[in-house]
C-alpha cells in the first residue's frame, strides 16, 4: 500500500508503508539484480552511469561482464560458486581499472527462482576486509563487555565505542519496554549536544513494520538524509509483477517519511544496529551526525555490527544470570512458604502471611490470604477484604492481573480504596492468595508529546530526536496505575498457585479423616432396642468422603421415651463436624432434663445464635411414647419427616416448620400424632432429596416411591440410599426409620 498523492503524512499512514520494497536506493552506491548461473542483468539503479560508466540502456539484458569488466564479473562468480551463505562473507573487493569496490552480495525470490543482488560500493577504509580486522577493532571494546558488572555499564561501553569507532556526533543505546516505548538508557556525544539520556519515546516512532525489518536486516545506514533516491529500471520484476525485495540491501531507500522525520530532528546521517534477544528486538543503537553527510566505510560498519551483536550476547548472558538468581530466590521463598503450609497446626491463611511471607515471593504493599475457612493478610490492606474476595471467586482465570484497577475494573476499585493493582490467584471453593499495590505516580520524559502525532518542519536550529512537530523536554505524570506486573512475578504465582493446590489437598485429606473420625465418634455406638419397635440409621459423607455437619441420634430417656433426631450443619469438614457435635450433645441434654422437641429447639437456637454465629443448622426432633405410639414433632428448617401407614402408604408429614438453628422465632410450633401398628416415621437430611441434579420435588417423589408399598413388603434402608441418593451430590446424606412393629 503506498501512499496517495496529496495524502497527509503522519504515524498512521507511516505503518502502513510498505518499507521493504521502496523501488530505489541510496545513491551512494549502484544495485543490479542478475540472473543466474548466466549473470545476466535484469534490474539496474539508475545511477549506474554516474558510478560504473555504462548507461542503464547498456546494462539492462547485458552480462554483468559489460558492466563491471571480465575479472570483476569472473571474480564474482567465482565467489558465489565457492560459498553457500552469500551475507556472512560479504563483502568481496574487485578492481576496476585503479578503482577498488567493495561488492555485497545476497539472493531474493523470483518466482520460483532467485536473483543475485550486487551491490557495489566505492571501497574505502582499512584493506583488507576480514574477520579478523573486523575483531581487532572492536577487540578492546569486547574485552570491557565481558568485564562490565551490570547492564547500565554495558550500555555505557557500548555508546561510547560505538562513536570511537565510526565518528558519529552521537551514539545512543535505545532500549524498548514490552510495548515498544524506548527509552535512551546511554549516549556517547559531542560535548555542545543537548542530552537525551533518559527520554522515552511513544512507540509510534518506529511502526511494526519497521521493527520486523530491524529484526532480518541488522544493520541501516543512511549516509545522507538528503539524499535523492535513485531509482530500480525496471520497477517491476517481470516474473511476480512486484517491486524487488530489498529487506537485505545495504543500499535500500529509507522512508520518505523517514526521511522527514530526520531532517525534522537536524540529522544529516544516520545509521542503526538491532540488539536482538533470541530473535526478538530489544533495543538499537542509533548514530546520529549532524555537521553533514557521514559514510563509516562497509568495515566499520560491519565492526560495529560486530560490537552490536556481542552487546546483545553479553546482555542475554546478564539478563540470564539475573534471571536465574531471582529464580533460585524465588524458589527458596517457595520452599519456605510451603513447608509452613504444611504445617497442620497452623491455618493455611495465617502461615503464607506470617514469617516468610507471600510479600517476599511477589513484592506488594499488601496480601490477603483465603484458605480453610479463614482470612488472613500482611501489609496495608481494606479493612473489609469481603469484596474483594467475592469478585476474585467470580472471575473466570486461576491468575488474574491489573495494574489500573480504577479503569478496569471500576466497581471493585470504588469498595477497595487505595488499591490500584492486583494480582489474585483463585483457589477451590472460592479460596485465593490477593496481592495489592497502592498507586505508583510515575512522571516520564518524553522527547515531545507522544500524543501529538502532526509532523512538521525543522523549528529553529535545535537537534532533535524525534519526528514529533516538538521534541522539548515533555513530561507526563501517569496516575491510577500501579507497577506492572512483571512476567516473572506472574509465573512465581502461578508456581505458587500449583504448589498451594497440592498443599490443599493433602490438608483436605487429613481434614476429612479427622472430621470423620469426630463424627463417626459423635454418632450413637449402638440405637435403642424398645419392645415392639425397631430404629434403623445410616450416614453417609459426600462424594470423594467429604464429612459434613449431618447427624442422628436415639435415645430412651428416663421417662420411658424414645428420642429420635436428625439434624444438619450447612459446610463440609472439621468445622462443620465440630459445630454438629455441639449442637448435638446439648440436644441430649435438653432431652435428659425433660424438655418438649419445641422447648429443646428453641433453647437450641438460643446456643446457635450466640455461641455460633456464622453456623446455619436444621434439626427434627421427635419424642415417642412406646406404649401407646403418641408422638410429640418439631422441626426447625429441616425437611419434613414421612408418615407411615399400617397398609403401605408413605406420605410426606403436613406439619408446620420453624425458621432454622441461629434464626429462629423462639417459640418452635409442635404437630402430635400417633403411630398404629405397621405405621411409622421416616426422617432424614436435605442430601437425600435435593441436589444440582436433581431437585427437591424430583427427589421427594422418589424417596416416597421407596416406601409407597401397597402391598406391605419390608424396605431396606441401604435400598433407600442407594436409589434415592445423586452420586453427584456434594453433600452427605443421613436417614433415619422409626417403625413401630405390634
């Protein structure tokens, strides 16, 4: 796509230019692409005249012998024959008459088939050419990289023989950050120069198109900004019908909008070297010369190419070694975070904040921990985390990030006052590992406004660094952010993350066993034997041996009764299981000193409420009178029981329910009825009949469909669990049958 006469240049138009294929080059030197094995020219520059004689009529379709002369033709020839990577042995030297030209040589497509690109260039500087002037001249500066002890004094040595070596006014190392804003982080310049040491620039500046040309060709000069491009005849190759490539031409045009933006900043010759890191651009060092134009010979251009790249070597190995330290730190955090979450006398929450801390893993302001039913957190946090919490459970990722809460995520940013970035790691059953950090106000140097995109001409005679229409010193102050998340913090919490679900889970199972071992310890030994009666139980824990807070009970009371009972603890686990255990013994108690199953639930709720304030509990109670069948009901949010009949017929219990444990109204109603021969009572937990799928009128209707016997027969109560139960069900299930035999 290239650009319509009369449109107005600016950086939107400038990242859609087709770079690669400009359709000329710098006129410092004369590009012909020629076929091969017989070299014959298909593309010439048009300067070819002004540089090697002959006129572009006499060139085009013509041996390059014509062009250049037997020996330079055969010497290149004999050159491409004799090695396979054309670029790594560049360039070759070849005489013409007393002239010596340098000569660069790579292949592009055609089609199916390539062309050979010469380019030649007047020789100049230190002859001959080789690998080993290329290392002696920058050998002193390699030595100092490999003594330097951190990343600003590689970057220091780097500027500075950069500029030693090719005579540029100012050398800069221009690093970008994760989004392509670069930052100036060195320069090595004439003394009268203004610094740029320090500004950032937008990443509009070097458009996306131009980084991933940076990232194949290492190496960019522009030895005068005034130049007048020199065209390719034909302009058009004839097999694809498309300009050539020139992504690896040492002489390709620069953008004309390129071109502005350095005659905008004063610079009349530029060059650039890719510092790359694993294939990835990273940064450059930009050459800038403002007394005219400046040609740095192909050698020492091909020197500091050198020096670039083992600049970008020496930087990967210090980037590493600091990369593996905090990893090895990290890993020792992990390790000591761990062994204290193994703790089983400690709350999980309470040993990630206390000692080693989850701060020390991924530095915050603050944390909140959520585990095992418990809250804990270190540092400056809400005072009510509950918020906080809820939204974490809700999101969709195990590793959530923001660093600009109040754009975010403005809702939650309004009820955590102070908190600008989070990062949470969401747990099972609604757990999570939260760090906060507070509002980091950055003020950021810019070389302009990076929001002005308007390009304009040269203003007065200061350099300039930038292709803005000013280039001043602009500072913007950056609110409502906190420091990003770095990459390698994400992934310490996400190790953090699996760690704590193996932490998790081996609680879990020393949880389940020691809750069940409370309530198997909690429910009776052994039920009641009364004549001409008979009491059947069973409890069992959720899916996967998950205990919770179901239980029953039976028991002869002083008076000749029989108590029946079955009640439930909302939760899973020790907690629950304590709570049921309770709530069960003061139930015996009540009973023991005589009170009705409505006077002993409400003394029940009583307890509840201000004994176990977050606990929500449900219970039947039932008292028999085994001589005449009369039975005394109550039931606080709890199931209703099912009605026996002599003949067969189950039906559910039409009696009034109180409000549950903790939130009832005081004064629990009471249904009496009486029990004949072959009548009975069926009570039981929620589990049985209700689940997420199956729902409560569904799981009503089987349970009576298992006791609904016309014709009399005896039902098994393991039959009952085992064809009324959801497999999938999360919670434990109890059941309870009363009969009264004769």
């Amino acid at each position: 796509m290239y650009l319509a006469p009369g449109e107005v240049v600016d950086l939107d138009n400038c990242a859609r230019e087709p770079i690669h294929i400009p359709g000329s080059v710098q006129p410092r030197g004369v590009l012909l692409a020629v076929t091969e094995p017989d070299l014959v020219v298909r593309h010439t520059s048009q300067n070819v005249e002004a540089l090697l004689g002959p006129a572009v009529d006499d060139v085009l379709g013509h041996p390059l012998a014509d062009v250049l002369g037997a020996e330079a033709a055969d010497a290149i020839a004999q050159h491409v024959r004799t090695w396979g990577n054309l670029r790594a042995r560049n360039p070759l030297v070849v005489a013409i008459g007393d002239r010596h030209l340098d000569v660069v040589l790579h292949r592009i497509l055609s089609g199916d088939s390539t062309l050979l690109v010469v380019e030649v260039e007047p020789a100049s500087g230190p002859r001959p050419f080789s690998f080993p002037n290329t290392y002696q001249a920058v050998r002193s500066a390699v030595e100092q990289l490999n003594g330097a002890h951190d990343l600003a004094n590689l970057y220091e040595i780097t500027a500075r023989e950069v500029r030693a070596l090719t005579g540029f006014d100012r050398v800069m190392i221009y690093r970008f950050d994760d989004e392509y804003n670069g930052e100036v982080v060195a320069e090595a310049m004439r003394p009268e120069l203004n610094p740029f040491l320090g500004l950032k620039f937008p990443a509009s500046d070097i458009p996306p198109q131009a980084r991933a040309l940076y990232e194949q060709s290492w190496i960019r000069l522009i030895s005068d900004v005034g130049y007048t491009p020199s065209p390719i005849v034909p302009g058009l190759d004839e097999v694809t019908g498309q300009p050539l490539d020139l992504t690896h031409s040492t002489l390709r045009s620069v953008s004309p909008i390129h071109v502005e933006y350095l005659e905008n900043m004063g610079v009349a010759a530029s060059m650039s070297v890719s510092l790359l890191r694993q294939g990835r651009l990273w940064g450059l060092i930009a050459c800038h010369h403002y007394a005219g134009p400046h040609e740095p010979p192909y050698g020492v251009r091909a020197a500091a190419e050198f020096l670039g790249s083992s600049l970008s070597l020496r930087l990967v190995a210090r980037v590493e070694e600091d990369e593996l330290e905090a990893r090895i730190g990290a890993s020792r955090t992990l390790s000591r975070l761990l062994t204290a979450g193994r703790d089983h006398d400690r709350a999980l929450a309470s040993a990630l904040v206390t000692g080693t801390t989850v701060l020390d893993l991924v530095p915050a302001q603050g944390a909140v921990v959520s585990a095992d039913g418990v809250v804990d957190c270190v540092g400056d946090v809400p005072a009510d985390c509950t918020a906080l919490l809820a939204w974490v459970a809700e999101q969709d990722d195990e590793v959530v990030v923001r660093d600009a809460l109040a754009t975010q995520e403005p809702a939650l940013a309004a009820l955590v006052p102070g908190v600008a970035g989070l990062m949470a790691l969401r747990l099972p059953e609604g757990q999570a590992v939260v760090w906060l950090r507070h509002e980091a106000v950055q003020n950021v140097d810019w070389g302009g406004d990076p929001h002005n995109k308007a390009i304009a001409t040269r203003e007065g005679d200061h350099v300039r660094l930038s292709p803005r229409k000013s280039f001043a010193l602009w500072r913007e102050t950056v609110r409502d952010r906190s420091e990003p998340w770095t990459p390698s913090e994400v992934r310490w919490a996400e190790e953090l993350r699996a760690r704590l679900l193996e932490v998790l889970l081996q609680r879990s199972r020393l949880q389940i066993r020691t809750a069940e071992t409370v309530q198997r310890s909690l429910l009776p030994a052994s039920l009641p034997q009364v004549d001409g009666w008979s009491v059947h139980a069973r409890y069992e824990p959720a899916a996967g041996g998950r205990v919770g807070g179901d239980w029953y009970d039976a028991l002869a009371l002083p008076d000749g009764r029989l108590a029946v009972v079955v009640g439930d603890v909302a939760g899973h686990g020790l907690s629950a299981a304590a709570a049921m255990g309770q709530i069960r013994n003061a139930l015996r108690a009540y009973l023991l000193r005589g009170d009705s199953p409505a006077q002993t639930l409400a003394s029940l709720d009583h307890v509840v409420r201000w004994t176990m304030p977050l606990e929500m509990a449900t219970g039947v109670v039932a008292l028999v009178d085994p001589a005449t069948g009369d039975v005394e009901l109550s039931a606080a949010g709890h199931p209703r029981p099912l009605l026996l009949q002599p003949g067969g017929a189950a039906v559910l219990l039409d009696m009034p329910v109180e409000r549950p444990l903790g939130a009832g109204s005081g004064t629990p109603p009471t249904t009496r009825l009486t029990l004949p021969p072959g009548g009975g009572l069926v009570l039981y937990s929620d589990g049985l009949v209700d689940s997420r799928q199956t729902s409560l009128r569904e799981g009503l209707r089987r349970l009576l469909g298992q006791f609904d016997h016309a014709d009399g027969r005896a039902v098994d109560i393991d039959t009952v669990l085992r064809e009324c139960r959801d497999p999938a069900s999360v919670d434990d299930v109890t059941l309870l049958l009363l009969r009264r035999n004769h």
